[in-house]
C-alpha cells in the first residue's frame, strides 16, 4: 500500500511542476501582451491554471514580473486557491 502511495505522490508532484511551469509563462506571457498592446489572456484563463495547481507559479510570477500584483482578487485569489488546494491535499493524505 505505501508503494502505490509512493508512486501516486511521485505523479501527484511531477503534475505540480509541469502545471507551476506552466501558469508562470502563461502569466509572462500575459505581462508581455500587456507591453505590446497586443491581445490579452484572459484572467479567467489565469485562474484556471492556478485552480488547477499552479499557485505556486502563479504567485511567483506576480511577484518577480510584477504582473497582477496589484489586482486585488489576484493578490487575494492566488493564495487563497493555493491554501485551499494544500488543505484539501493534506486531508485526502491523512485519510488515505
């Protein structure tokens, strides 16, 4: 049983990495845009990459590209999903 535990964190912490990769160029991305006055990602689009486990790079790109940082339900949002999903994740954790 802690084998398949094991195995399930290994894939459990590879998504995480590829989806933080993901949301922090996609947040570039959208500070890039911005400079150029070209078509923006939408923020919709933003906080789906966060709910879907990329808070952390979320929340890093806010910070170091200074992009949405100023944006209330960013700088509230970004954690605030991020806090849900560890609390969510420790839970399903201890119980299994």
């Amino acid at each position: 049983m802690k084998e398949i535990i094991n195995n399930n964190m290994n894939i459990i912490l590879i998504y995480l990495a590829i989806i933080n990769t993901l949301t922090f160029f996609i947040m570039a991305i959208d500070k890039y845009k911005a400079k150029r006055a070209r078509r923006r990602i939408p923020e919709k689009t933003l906080f789906t990459f966060v709910f879907l486990g990329g808070g952390i790079g979320g929340i890093i790109a806010m910070y170091t590209i200074r992009h949405k940082n100023k944006k209330t339900r960013f700088v509230i949002g970004f954690p605030l999903i991020l806090i849900l999903e560890i609390v969510t994740f420790l839970c399903m954790y201890f119980m299994f």
